[in-house]
C-alpha cells in the first residue's frame, strides 16, 4: 500500500497491517503512531515506559519516541501514522482533545483498552479509511476527517475510562509528586529533591512511583523535562539558544547532549523531522 508523501519526500500519511509473533528493534519515527491491536497481548515500550496491554486496544505514541511491541504470542494490528504537517493536533485540541490524554503526557499509560462493541467500531472506520486511502483519486480532506473522528472517539473513551477510575487505587503522594514536578522540573532535577518535599525516603519514593507510574522518578524527571524541550522545538520559533535558556541548561551544547542522549537525534534533527507546527505562528496573525 501506498503513502502519503509532502512535496519533500517525507511520509505523512499510512496504514499497514502486520502480524508479528516477535519482538522487533526499537524504532524511532517522525510522525505520531497509532497501533489498533485487534487480538493478542504484549507489552508496549515507549521511551522510559513499559505498558502491558491486551487486544482489542489503541496504542499511542508521539514523533521520535522511541517504541516497539513485544507480543506475549501472535499478535495482529494495524499501524496508522501521520505528520504534524498532515494534521495538527495542537491546532485541533479543541475538536479532538487528544494532545496531553492520549499523546505527549508523562503520567497517564498510552493505550485506550477497548469493548469489543467499540473495537467493531474502529475496525469500520479504520476499513473506510484504508478503502479512502487505497482510491488513487484520494483526497486529504476526507483522510484528515476520519483521523479527526478516530482521534476525537479514542480520547472519549480514554476520558471515561480515566473519569470511572477515579478514586480507584490513588496514591495520594505519587498524585503530589506529580503537581511538584509540573511546577518544578525545572529547577529540581533530583529524585532526592521531591522525596524530601514528599517526606518519604530515597528508597519508598522510587518503590512506590515505579510502581503507580510505571517508571522511576529519575525517569520522570528527565522525561518531563525533554517533553518540554520537544514542546518548544515544535510550537516554537526559539533558536536552540533560547530553549537552552528557558529549561535552565547552563548552554545550548550541553542542552544538545542531553536531549541528544535521550531522544538519540538532536534538537536540530527533531525540529526538522517533526516540523514547526502552525501554531507557533498563530500570535503573529
């Protein structure tokens, strides 16, 4: 099957159907990725985080993270993915609300599990939009819409089910740490640091927040802190100086080494694969 490409060459649109049985290398794409897992079960690896899921289910994954699925047995899906250039979800948030529910959020699992009434749902549409994108007379404004609806009906049901989970199994303390860490990752950088806010030891820290986020607090921290580098290398203009600056690097070279380590490819290789989204010009109109 054929993608969708820019005028540059780059893949913006796609959909494939695969069926695995093993685990494949971590892959690092520059567009944001959807696996609708029809039957099976495995584990879901994106960047820090280890997710066990079991079909039928959504996984979600933004440009350049690095993923890849480790099935329990076989495991059939269908992997659609698309551009920000092809569609913004920035600029969409209020027609989808998928950005920071079912992408780009440190805190919440990225897999919307699903009835088997909303899997036969997806399956239809996911059919119409394999039968649009097979049309050789294709059009984008009919593909951008169902990604709008496919998206816009996987953050409801992640919403509800977050909604009827409420109050089930929280840990208060972990849901603290998550506040300090939103208002201050960028100046406390170590575990110890919230730990001693939290009143609790090295040790029960790390416990329970590998256990209630599925991710060490070293890993939560550095993971809040790149989100927001990739968040102004998107939705920004800043030069790479500037970001440096903004997230408290003491200069753009060890800002580069770090997101360099983390994400594998440069700030200046994210921003060219990912693109600036339309958003970061929307003040200026």
């Amino acid at each position: 099957m054929e993608n969708l490409y820019s005028g540059t060459g780059e893949v913006h649109f796609g959909l494939v159907k695969c069926e695995v049985d093993s685990s494949c290398p971590p892959q690092q794409y520059p567009l944001y990725t959807i696996y609708f897992i029809s039957n099976g079960s495995g584990t879901f690896h994106a960047d820090f985080g280890k997710f066990k899921f079991s079909g039928p289910a959504l996984l979600f994954s933004t440009p350049l993270q690095q993923i890849y699925l480790e099935p329990d047995g076989r495991l059939n899906f269908i992997q659609m993915q698309f551009h920000g250039d092809f569609y913004c979800i920035e600029y969409h948030r209020n027609e989808v609300a998928c950005n920071g529910l079912l992408f780009n959020s440190i805190y919440i699992d990225p897999i919307v599990t699903l009835t088997n009434e909303q899997a036969v749902s997806f399956s239809d549409l996911l059919g119409e939009i394999f039968s649009e994108h097979e049309n050789p007379h294709t059009s984008d404004i009919v593909l951008r819409a169902y990604l709008q609806l496919f998206l816009a009906k996987s953050s409801s049901i992640k919403l509800q089910s977050l909604k009827e989970s409420n109050g089930f199994a929280k840990d208060q303390a972990m849901e603290e740490f998550k506040q300090l860490l939103e208002e201050n990752f960028l100046n406390l950088r170590k575990p110890s640091d919230y730990a001693t806010l939290l009143a609790m030891s090295p040790n029960n820290f790390t416990r329970r927040c590998s256990t209630y986020f599925k991710k060490s607090p070293s890993a939560m921290i550095q993971e809040r802190i790149i989100l927001e580098s990739k968040k102004q290398l998107h939705l920004t203009r800043l030069s790479i100086k500037e970001i440096a600056y903004n997230l408290k690097f003491q200069d753009e070279f060890y800002f580069s080494r770090v997101f360099k380590k983390s994400v594998k490819v440069s700030p200046q290789a994210f921003r060219k694969q990912t693109g600036i989204s339309i958003v970061a010009d929307l003040s200026k109109a």
